[in-house]
C-alpha cells in the first residue's frame, strides 16, 4: 500500500497577544509512505518507510506557542507484527 497526503492550514490574522497567540503564515505540506504485507505461515509483518515535510518547510501551526517550528523533513520505519 501506499499515500501521499497533503496537510495545510490558511494564514491565522484572529488571534489574542494577552494569551500568547500570535500570526501565523498558511503552510502546505507533503507527506508519503509505503506499506508492504509479508504473509508466512498463520502470521504477517507490515513493514512501512515514509516520510513526513518531503520539501522541508518550516512552518508552525497556529497551536505553537510562540511560533516555535515544527519539525522538519524526518524519516520512519514502522514494523508491525500479528500473529
């Protein structure tokens, strides 16, 4: 299996300084990972690479205080076995 999701939010203008809010730019960012089942026996293994802010944006949510950024561009690896 596979994705490719797109997340992204508008430019944040109502916000309240009293409480620490501040103005924050739109953003769009990219994600994509990719998923394979391996079937033995009464058991599988899903194996899943991906990773998330393909391009590397710096952008922060509107629920960042400060505007600190989020994370940039990272990578995983998920392993998931049932039996």
């Amino acid at each position: 299996n596979a994705s490719l999701t797109m997340q992204g939010a508008g430019t944040q203008s109502k916000f309240n300084p009293k409480y620490g809010e501040s103005e924050t730019d739109a953003y769009t960012i990219f994600s994509a990972d990719f998923g394979k089942y391996i079937f033995f026996d009464n058991n599988n293994l899903l194996v899943k690479v991906g990773v998330e802010n393909i391009f590397d944006k710096e952008y922060s949510t509107y629920n960042d205080w400060s505007n600190i950024p989020r994370m940039g561009r990272n990578f995983y690896v998920n392993l998931t076995f049932s039996f």
